[in-house]
C-alpha cells in the first residue's frame, strides 16, 4: 500500500516539476538540468552534516550529524533542503515532507540552481566534486586501515583546523584542477638552497659556496615573497616535515573541498535571498495555476514564514538576503538609482517614483556579479536594515542571571558590523609572512588585524595543529585589546609549550 | 525523470563517526574526571544509574574572532538580532554561565544563543567509577572482590569418633549402636540356629548382650529350659565399640560489612559550598566502598560542640548554632563501634570534615588517637578552605599529633594533603579548595589505605 502511495506522491511531484521547470524558463532563469532524489531523514541528515552525499569519516561529522539528529528530533519536520553545487544539479527531498513543503524546497532549488550557475564566483568551481568526495572517501579509508585511524584522524584534524586559510583564484583556470581524483604527487620542495652544491656522488658543483650563499640569502627573502594568505598551500609545499604521499593526498583532499565549498561561503546571504526570492514567486504561481489547493498554499505560507522568521539571537541569511534582493527590485523599478539620485540629500529621493522597471534586470545582474561582502556593502540600506528589523544585542550579568539587551538599532551601525564580518567570508585574514623565521624554518604567521581581535584559546590549539603540520616552532603575530590599549604580541608554539612576546603597545587617545 | 525515490542503503558511516566522537567524549570526561565528579548533577539525582552532566563539546579549533566585549560591568558578547525592538529591551534571561554566588554547579548550562559550549552528556556512574578506578589504580577494588572478613561464632560437635574424653561421650548415639547390634545379633542368632526370634532374644539377654555366649547356650540340646525366666523383650547392652565420642570444634563467620562514619561540623561557619564538597565526598565514598563490600552503612555524625546522629537530609542540609569541639564527633563515633560496629565484624571508615575551627583541638587529637586504637580500615580528616584561610587550622594538630608529612598534587599543585609517615597508620589528611579537590581527596584516602 505505501508502495502504491509512494508512488503516487512521486507522480504528482514529477507534474510540479515540469510545471515550475516551465515557469522558470518564463521568469528568466537559467538553470543547469535539475534531479530530485527523494531520501530518507537520516540520510538527508548525514548529507547536511557530512556536507556531500558520501564524504570521508571524521569524528566532526559524527559530531554534527548527532547534532542535526537531536534539532531534527525536537524541531518536528523543519523544510530541510541540500542542493548541490554540480551539472547536473542535484537536489534532495526529504520523504517524510508533506506535498506543499516539497514543492517548496522544489522552488527553492531552483533558485539555488540558477545562482550556481551564473554567479561568477561560481565559475570556475569543479562541478563533478560528488563523484571525487566519494572516491577520496574510499581512500581515506584505505589509510585508516593501513596507518590507523588515530593517524589519519590526527592529520585530518590539523588540515580542518586551518582549511579555511585557503586562497584560490576563483577566476582562474588552476583553481578548477581536479587535484584531488588522483593521489598527490609530491609538489616541489623548498630544500636546502645547498643541495644542489653537490651532485649526486658527493662532488661540488661548478657553483661556488659564495654564489650558493647568496642565491639562499635571495631566497630566503623570497619564501613567502609577498605575504601568503594562502596557509594551507604554503605549509603543504614547504613544511620542513617530510609529507608521505597519503598525508599530502589527505591534505589535498580537504583542501580541495574547501575551495569547493568557498564560492558558497561567500555567498550565503546572496545565494539564500535569491533562493527565497524566487521560490515566493514560483510559489504564487503554483497556487494560481491550480498546482496547489487553498490548503496546501496555506500549510506553505505557514512554513515560509518559518523560514524567513525573525531570530532573535542571530542573523537569519534568508531573511536579510530577501528583503535586501526586494529592495533591489523596488528601487531600481522605482528609478531609485543613477548618480544624481545617488548625491540627492533630499529625504523625498526614497519616494521617487518614475516607474522605469528595471529591478528585474538589476537583480540579475547583482545576483552574476557580487558576493555577499559587496553586495551588503553596496546595497544594504536603512530600509533593509529596517525591514529586517536588525538589531546589536549584548549580554550582560546581572547577578546569576545573563540578560540580553538590544544595544544598537541604529542603521549604520548595524550596516558597519555586517559588513565587517561579512569581509573575507567571516575568516580572521592570517597570512605567512616568513616561511624561513629566524633562518631556523621556523614559520611566521601574522594576522591583519581590522579591528577584530582573536579567540585567543581557539588561535592556540589551532597554532598546535600547524605545527604538527609545520614540525617546528610556529609563531603567530596578533593584537589583544585591553581598555583603550591595543598590544602586538607574537605568540609562539614550540612543541613544548607557548611563549608570548609583547611587540608594542598603543593606547588609543 | 528528475525527481526519482532514492532508497539508499543506510550507510553506516554517520553512525560510525557518531561512536568516533562519543569515544572523544569519554576521553574528555576521563581527563576532566575531578570535574565531573563533582558535579551537582550525580548527587542530586533522582534515580537510576545514568545522570546528565554538562561537558565542553570537543571542538574544532581554528582560528576565529573572539567575542567583543559587550557593554557595562560583566559584559559578555554580542550578536545581531531581528525583531521589533529599541534600544534596551530585554530579549532574553539565562542563568549566568559563571555565577559570582556561592553555590555550586550553577550555570553550566548548555549555551543557546551567544554562550559556552557546552552539551549535555547521559553518564553512567558505574561507567565513571570504572573510570576512576583505573585512574586510581585500586585493582583491588576494580575486580569488584568482596573482601571478607572471618570471625569464631562460637564452638560445635558435629562429628563423632570412637575414642574421645569422657565428658565428649555421645550417650545417645552410644545407645543407640547399642540397640542396633542387639538386633543384628537377634537376626544374626536365629539364622545360624533355627530358634526363633524370642528365643535367641532371651539368650542374648541371658549373657547380658554376648553373642558368643548366646549361640554356645542356643547351640545345646534344650535351651529353652534355660531361658524360661528370661525376658524377650530388647535389651541394649552398651559395649567398648558402641561408644561414640562427640569432635569440639570451633566454628567461623564470613562478614563483608563497611560502616562509614561520616562526621561533619554543621556550625554557622559551614557554608552550603562547604557542605556540598563533603557531600559529594562521601557520595563517592559509599560507591567506592560498596564496591568492595557486601553491605555497606553509612552512619552521620553531626557536631557543633556536641556530637549527635542525624540523618542524611538533616546532616548535609541544616545548620546549626554552637560552637565547635570536634572531639565530641571523634568520641561519638568511637561509641559507635563500641556498640554497633564491632572491628571484628565490620570494616570502618571514618572521616571528618570541617573548616578548621576547633575549641579544643587538644582533646579533639586525644579522641582520633582513641579511634585510631579501635583498629578502623582508614580515618580521614577534611578540612575545608573554600574562602581563603584565616583563624584556626586543625590540620596543624593532626600534624603534630600523628607526625604527618605534607604533599602537594603533581597535577594541581593547589591542592595538599598529609599522609602518616608510619606506613601501617590508616590516616590521612585532605585540604578541600574547591570542587575539583573531592577527586584528589578520595585518590589520597583509598590510595593510603591500599598501602596500610
């Protein structure tokens, strides 16, 4: 019987498809081809917490997964949707969704689908990532069995601890080779700038010490010649510990998805709003083209109020990408827009209304060229703040109790704070400096403080998990705050222990 | 078709990585074992075995912003928020993660919104004190061997020999083997001659139970003329053989009882934080023990400047005015023993614990040496400094008294204890700063008596 039912609801969501795959096309969107797979809870919560439909083991994924399961459990059948970033694109549904919360993700994902595809930040990503995680999964696997696991899951750790340290030009064509489908080669090592003094056999080279000694000094400038945000590519190149070729496959491995997840990353809010965009008005259509009854659209408005609901103790992407996608459109319909109302210091610039209909096309085009940074940068104004009804909260102790008070509704405020940790996708900006400190190889790290400082337990188990990268001292240059005094310390792990040098402090007037 | 149903084989790799950081998790609540044991949560339990305990998440570390400090004294972090508010509306209470008040355990509460990460973990007591053993290394305990104790009850005969001590002599039993053998004669008689029963009765009686002399007389022409007179009826006749001798012998009892005598000073300068650190103590102490023995009691002894026995309720939770003379604990505690727990039969475990006040700490090393002489397994003296100490310290007297040599924890050097420096004296001292000494202090108790 749940045979023939199963059936039945499949039936019907092939209809909805082919009716929201026409209705796309009408509204302008460019779509890779679509696939539903229609799954199971538990497995629609791996894939969440695993982030790919088959991925390598990690306790972190156990972790999540347990998470998800717990949420999952006292939340009561929240619309969950994972679309993957791939051609074709592939989408999951969870089985135990009612008709209207199905056609929901539906419409959804193709609004997911259509941002994947034409945003530049996504251009150069490798679409066939489902095929290669599956296939270094079974790798990994491998080495557990033949280096244990407790090995491979110490390196994993370390590679996770630093994965976000990654820079790829998501413009350029090296970004996009599939590094990770093969086993790594060794890539070139610094080496001893000597080495090459002698020959195979022990006999010195036509080069004198003096010529070899400058080329080293001249090199030794050089690694890193400009500072490296790109941390986890440096150490794999250069690390003085000598890699096996699993340990740099693992490292490829991670490294690979985070370039692969980066796009995404920096994206969250744009890609979330655009999503919620369309699926309101897919969803419309639906209703109005008798795909859904007067009940199912209800159950629907109920369900997408959910999604965009306000939380009031955090950002909700969904919400402030919307609202800042349907100013967008408002404005440049209106004629909200140009030079010249750009320098109007007349207040009545926001009811100007000329009627000139170009808030489609001005969407679309944001929705190829930004990522979230500039796009709440350029486009997020009072009235969106307003609208999303943001507010800055700070907690304070009052007794035994924390309280939360809302500290901030002012616009620019709230647009200053976004904006900031909207930059470098929310990743304090670290970069190798010296790759050679104190000509020891010893690595030097700085972080380019803007304001923010760092978690300083979380930056001193991450410093552990670079030097057992790194295999020498690793050292990291940062600020701490303390009052109106901004000191510059440089934190040093040796293996052993932590040391901190003080480099200067300033104390702001 | 796009949209198709994916019955994927439910693969086992989420839940293996589930079973991977439940591992980390274990690992955790090992190393942070002092921590979590002296959680409010296990003692206060309802029931059951399992008890939820709020335990750091194992993080991924990496390198992110830290949280900025929010405005005005205490100020924690700060986040972005949607609603219709304005500036100083309250959006949400929670009890502070770090609670400046006294109680113990406050807090800790796994974090919703901008706060700690903590998670709550389901714990097995069994499984933490599995975990504790190994760390103490009480094998002893570990196995789960009760210990027994053998005492006489008394003497019993209940064996019998052939020769023994006039006064042993079995009379009845003697009796009876002689009644036995007249009747075996009899039928032995009547087989060998042909007479009947009567007969042959009469001449076992004639020669007062000879058999020999029986069958000569039954063996001749006309014995029934000699027999007239006598009796037919059986007469036992005792002879040497017949006696049986009773075996003395001295019997024995097995025991595998623990009596804990928990003494506490319940005066005014006892804070509820105080008592809390004994409490969880002695929690721990009636588990440990009721892993060695059969039947474990634990009797409380509450004193101000007398001793008397209340129960648990009212020893941990109610104060009392008075002053302090903790002789009167000792005194009470070496009663008890006298009349209930006698050493032969029961294995005892006292320990007292106060803040160090004591009137009359004189009297007080008189009473523990009286106590020591009643031959316990392990007396432990507790002294609870939660604040920072002034006034009185009764440890220096047992010090002096009992000659204990003072030792600071390799793994916290805040804490310190004092052991005996004659290895066969059961006694040892603890200082309690803070929760996380209740685990060092029953490490210092049940290893010094492994050693005694």
């Amino acid at each position: 019987m749940s045979d023939s039912r199963e059936k039945g609801d499949i039936t019907r969501l092939v209809r909805a498809d082919n009716h929201i795959q026409k209705i796309v096309g009408e509204y302008g969107l460019d779509c890779f081809p679509q696939e539903f797979d229609v799954i199971p809870a538990q497995k629609m919560l791996e894939i969440m917490s695993y982030n790919l439909p088959v991925n390598y083991s990690h306790w972190s994924f156990g972790r999540d997964y347990e998470k998800q399961r717990t949420q999952y459990e006292y939340s009561g059948g929240i619309p969950y949707e994972v679309v993957l970033n791939s051609n074709p694109s592939r989408a999951f549904l969870m089985k135990t969704n009612p008709y209207p919360i199905q056609v929901l993700v539906m419409a959804h994902v193709y609004g997911h689908n259509d941002f994947m595809k034409n945003n530049i930040y996504f251009g150069r990503t490798r679409r066939d990532m489902l095929t290669s995680a599956s296939e270094s999964a079974g790798r990994l696997r491998k080495y557990e069995e033949q280096y244990g696991i407790d090995e491979v899951e110490r390196l994993i750790d370390a590679a996770q601890a630093i994965q976000m340290h990654i820079e790829a030009d998501l413009f350029q064509e090296s970004a996009i080779q599939p590094e990770s489908a093969e086993p790594k080669r060794r890539p070139q090592k610094m080496g001893t700038p000597f080495a090459d003094l002698f020959d195979f056999d022990g006999q010195l080279t036509s080069k004198s010490f003096e010529e070899k000694r400058d080329e080293a000094r001249k090199l030794k400038k050089k690694i890193p010649a400009e500072p490296d945000p790109d941390m986890m590519g440096f150490i794999m190149k250069h690390s003085p510990r000598d890699f096996e070729e699993w340990e740099l496959d693992v490292l490829s491995v991670i490294r690979d998805q985070s370039i692969y997840f980066m796009p995404q990353r920096k994206t969250k809010v744009m890609n979330e709003g655009w999503a919620s965009f369309w699926h309101m008005r897919l969803m419309s259509r639906l209703f109005q083209d008798g795909f859904l009854t007067p009940e199912e659209h209800g159950y629907y408005n109920l369900y997408n109020a959910r999604v965009l609901a306000s939380n009031p103790f955090g950002l909700n992407p969904y919400l402030l990408g919307v609202k800042t996608f349907l100013n967008i459109e408002k404005r440049y319909n209106a004629g909200q827009f140009g030079p010249d109302w750009e320098r109007s210091e007349s207040p009545d610039k926001w009811k100007t209304d000329l009627n000139v209909g170009k808030g489609m096309e001005k969407i679309f085009e944001v929705r190829r060229t930004h990522m979230d940074w500039f796009f709440l940068d350029e486009f997020m104004n009072h009235e969106v703040v307003e609208e999303s009804e943001l507010y800055i909260f700070g907690s304070k102790q009052q007794g035994n109790v924390e309280e939360f008070t809302v500290e901030e509704t002012n616009w620019s405020t709230i647009k200053d704070l976004i904006v900031r940790s909207f930059a470098h996708s929310g990743v304090p900006l670290i970069k190798v400096t010296d790759g050679d400190y104190g000509g020891k190889r010893e690595l030097y790290l700085r972080h380019f403080y803007d304001g923010l400082t760092l978690e300083e337990e979380y930056a001193r188990q991450t410093l552990r998990h670079v030097f057992s990268l790194w295999d020498r001292p690793v050292h990291l240059e940062t600020v701490e705050v303390e009052g109106n005094s901004e000191t510059r310390i440089q934190l040093t792990y040796d293996g052993k222990g932590f040391s901190k040098i003080n480099l200067g402090t300033y104390v702001k007037e | 078709m796009t949209v198709r149903q994916m019955d994927w084989d439910f693969s086992k790799r989420g839940q293996e990585d589930v079973a991977r950081h439940q591992k980390k998790i274990k690992d955790s609540i090992r190393e942070n074992i002092a921590d979590v044991i002296s959680e409010e949560s296990i003692i206060s339990r309802k029931k059951g075995q399992t008890v939820k305990i709020p335990i750091r998440g194992i993080k991924s570390y990496q390198f992110i912003y830290g949280k900025r400090k929010g405005g005005g004294e205490g100020g924690g972090g700060y986040g972005l928020g949607h609603g219709k508010k304005d500036k100083g509306d309250v959006i949400g209470r929670r009890p502070a993660p770090n609670g400046e008040g006294d109680g113990p355990g406050k807090g800790g509460k796994p974090a919703d919104a901008a706060g700690e990460d903590y998670m709550e973990t389901e714990v097995d007591i069994e499984e933490l004190i599995q975990m504790m053993m190994d760390d103490l290394q009480l094998p002893d305990l570990r196995k789960k061997e009760i210990a027994e104790t053998v005492v006489p009850s008394g003497w019993s005969f209940e064996d019998v020999e052939k020769h023994g001590l006039k006064p042993n002599l079995d009379k009845k039993r003697s009796f009876k083997n002689a009644i036995k053998r007249a009747a075996d004669s009899v039928s032995k008689l009547a087989e060998k001659t042909g007479k009947p029963m009567d007969v042959c009765q009469k001449a076992l009686n004639k020669f007062k139970g000879d058999y020999q002399k029986a069958l000569e007389l039954l063996q001749t022409e006309n014995p029934e003329a000699e027999l007239e007179e006598q009796e037919d009826k059986l007469k036992p006749f005792i002879q040497h053989g017949d006696l049986r001798y009773r075996v003395p012998k001295e019997n024995t009892e097995s025991h595998s009882n623990a009596v804990i005598l928990a003494m506490m000073d319940v005066s005014g300068s006892m804070s509820t934080t105080k008592k809390y650190l004994a409490r969880s103590f002695f929690f721990w102490m009636v588990e440990f023990l009721k892993h060695k023995y059969r039947n474990v009691e634990i009797r409380f002894i509450a004193h101000t400047s007398e001793a008397k026995l209340v129960d648990e309720d009212e020893f941990f939770h109610k104060g009392e005015s008075g002053g302090t003379i903790c002789a009167s604990a000792y005194d009470l505690a070496c009663q008890l023993i006298d009349t209930d727990y006698p050493p032969a039969k029961w294995n005892i475990y006292a320990f007292h614990f106060s803040d160090g006040e004591d009137w009359d700490p004189a009297k007080t090393m008189l009473s523990v040496k009286r106590l020591m002489e009643k031959a316990p397994n392990m007396v432990g003296y507790g002294e609870i400094r939660t604040e920072v100490a002034y006034g009185q310290q009764l440890m220096r007297n047992f010090e002096e008294s009992f000659s204990l040599e003072r030792y600071t924890s390799y793994r916290d050097s805040d804490f310190e204890y004092y052991l005996a420096q004659r290895a066969e004296l059961p006694l040892a001292g603890v200082i309690l700063k803070n929760k996380g000494h209740v685990y060092p202090a029953l490490k210092v108790f049940f290893s010094k008596e492994k050693r005694v």
